[in-house]
C-alpha cells in the first residue's frame, strides 16, 4: 500500500522525475520537484536559507512526493516519509537519460538543457561510489520505513501498471 508521504531517489538521469509523474498520475498525490525549490531559470541556486523554506512548507503538506536526492536534506525527507522509492539503475541507463532529455521542457527544472555538462555527467558516474552507500546507509537506518527499490525502468513501469491495474479493483 503507498502513504501519503512519498520520496523517490536516485541518480540524476535515471527517471525520478518521470516515476515521481506517473506516481502522482495513479495516486493522485501532488509532486513537488526539489530541483525546482533550488534553482532559478537563469541557473543560478537560491539561498541555503530560502530552500530550506521552501522544502519545511512542502512537507508541512498533509500527502505529498518529492522528487529528487539532495543528499543534505534526504535524512529529514526520510523520517517524515512512509514510502521511499529508490530508482537504483546502472549509471549508462542514467547518462541515457541525460542525453535524452536535451531540448525538451521539464517541469521538475526551470529550463531547457541543450549541451552536455560534463562535470554533471561525471556527478552520475560516481553516484554509485559515492551517494548510493549513503542511501544505503540510510535504508538500514530507517528500516520501518517502506522501501521500493527498482533496477530498470522496466520493474518501475511495471509497478505503475500494476497499481493502476490495483486501484480498478
């Protein structure tokens, strides 16, 4: 059964945004994006101060999903969330993923990615190195908590199909 209070994690490129989408298409429950707390459309971050703000008054909300990793606030987002879903795919599916979405509009970012950022890309390479034993640090701290973890696209598809196929029951 999915709460009303929901993350979902994993390296950037790897379909968070995407997942958090079809979550909140099935579920009903409202998105927020934490990349779009962060950034301005110009690419340039707001204050530490103003993103905590903004991220206190989104999980003030009684049902939610956030979306995104922000590894400085994961812990707090864990222990107010009963569900975590961990997008824990194999870094070229991410860097696909990069590379797929240039020139599209995204609402889980304020502008339109047109090159390669390749300190980015390099970010996603060592995702597997260096944040995932972090989450995973985090998933045996919190083992109360429901943990959904996906290794392809495909069991994460699979899923949303399966709890809309649920719901007509």
């Amino acid at each position: 059964m999915l709460g009303k209070k929901v993350i979902v994690i994993g390296s950037p490129g790897g379909g968070k945004s995407t997942f958090s989408r079809g979550l909140s298409r099935v579920s009903g429950l409202p998105i927020t994006y934490l990349d779009q707390l962060n950034w301005n459309s110009d690419r340039t971050t707001v204050s530490r101060e103003v993103f905590q703000q903004r991220l206190e008054q989104a999980l003030e909300q009684a049902a939610w999903i956030i979306d995104g990793n922000y590894q400085r606030t994961l812990e707090v987002r864990i222990q107010q969330c009963d569900t975590v879903f961990f997008l824990d795919f194999p870094v070229e599916v991410c860097l696909e993923g990069v590379r797929s979405r240039f020139g599209k509009s995204r609402p889980d970012i304020p502008w339109v990615e047109t090159q390669v950022d390749w300190e980015f890309m390099q970010y996603i390479r060592e995702f597997p190195d260096k944040n995932k034993p972090k989450i995973l640090a985090l998933r045996e701290k919190y083992p109360f908590k429901r943990w959904v973890v996906f290794h392809s696209r495909g069991q994460a598809d699979a899923y949303l199909q399966g709890y809309e196929q649920a719901k007509c029951f």
